[in-house]
C-alpha cells in the first residue's frame, strides 16, 4: 500500500518557468546591484568585512534555494523536460558562480566585471 500524495498539485511548467526566467533575469542582477550599494555603504559606516561576508554568501544562498525549488516544482510538473533540465544546468551554474567568484548568478557576475556596476 502506498502512501498518497500528500503535496498539492504543483503549477504548470510554463508558469513556473516564467517565474525562474523573471527571477533569474531581472531580480537576481537587481539583487546584486542593491547588495554592491549596501556593501559600499557598510564600508563607509564601519561595519566589519566579515559579518558583510556572511550577509552576502546567505544571499547567495538563498537565490540557489529558490532557483532549486522552482527546478524541483517543474520537475514535479512535466518530469524532466528540456526546459526543467536547463532550470537545474543554470542553478547548478548560480552555485558554483557563487562558490568560485562570489556572485549570485553568472549574469550578475558578467555585469559586475564588465563595469556597469
């Protein structure tokens, strides 16, 4: 005897993959941009490097989390379609961006070397 599902049914592929593609598009590279101005901010008020550090890399996470929740509630939605397998491709890309050089996204780090913030 199995267990029932016991999770509502989960939102159809395309809204959520319109959800991860505004996010990802839009609000993470925002994100950075408002987390560059308050770690400038926090440089002119005295507030130690390492607790800014902390705040930052709990960012970073906490867009990684959101980005694998979307990709699990579209693998939920359509199993593992092409457009699932590139939610996960592009949140493991955010993680090790994160782990290597300390952006949130490939896109916020391309933004940031390449001077527009």
């Amino acid at each position: 005897m199995t267990k029932p599902n016991r999770l509502p049914p989960p939102p159809p592929l395309a809204r959520t993959g319109k959800t991860f593609l505004l996010v990802n598009l839009f609000g993470v590279p925002a994100l950075s941009f408002i987390a560059r101005l308050m770690g400038l901010g926090a440089d002119f008020g005295g507030v130690p490097q390492f607790s800014m550090m902390v705040f930052f890399i709990a960012l970073g996470v906490g867009v990684i989390g959101y980005n694998a929740w979307l990709t699990w509630r579209g693998k939920r939605a359509a199993g593992w379609a092409p457009a699932v397998i590139g939610m996960a491709i592009w949140t493991l890309a955010c993680a090790l961006t994160l782990f290597f050089f300390r952006a949130f996204s490939p896109i916020s780090l391309a933004l940031a070397y390449g001077g527009l913030y």
